[in-house]
C-alpha cells in the first residue's frame, strides 16, 4: 500500500493554506507547530526528513540546497506571488497524484 504524503510547512507559508489543506483532510504539520520557527533550512530539512515529510516553502533558499544535494523527503515551492488558492489547488494535487516514495529528493514547483 502507497505512503500518504504528509506536509511539513515553513514560516513563509501563510496560515490559510494550511488551513485549506487541512479542511480537505491532509495531515499538514506547521513550524510554529513543531516548535521549530527560527531554525536554520538545513534543520528543517532534517527535521521533515526524519518525520518523513514533504516540505512546502515559498522561501528560495530551499531550492538552493536541493540543487546542492540536501538529502530530503520531497520539496514543494510556490513563489510568494502565488495566490493561496493556486497554492492550495497545486498541493491537492500533488497529494492525490504523488506517493511518498516518489517524492524523495523530488522538487516541485507550483
């Protein structure tokens, strides 16, 4: 049977999609949540690794780590441009689509 992904957010991502993901029934854990709000990226990563979490970010400095080989269980990005909506309807269907294991070093953009 196929690993439901589960989503780790960063402090960028504003508390509405959270909410959004979670109305639909996905298991999203925040930063402030985890008690993690002013950790470096690479603890984050490290963090979601180990919990075996998807990151979703808005923050840019994720996808310079990816490109630097961080071992990770899947990121997510939006730009901070991107409506919430957008953001929302994007995760959904990364979450329908994708399984956990294929997410693994895996970065998407939305």
């Amino acid at each position: 049977m196929s690993k439901k992904l589960r989503f780790y957010t960063d402090e960028h991502v504003p508390n509405s999609v959270v909410k959004g993901l979670q109305l639909r029934g996905v298991d999203v854990l925040t930063t402030k949540d985890a008690r993690m709000l002013g950790e470096s990226d690479e603890v984050h990563i490290a963090f979601a690794k180990k919990e075996e979490r998807v990151i979703f970010t808005q923050d840019e400095d994720f996808l310079r780590l990816h490109a630097q080989g961080f071992e990770h269980s899947g990121i997510v990005y939006a730009n901070q441009r991107t409506p919430i909506g957008e953001i929302v309807r994007g995760l959904m269907l990364i979450y329908q689509i994708l399984e956990f294991k294929e997410m693994k070093n895996h970065l998407e953009y939305l």
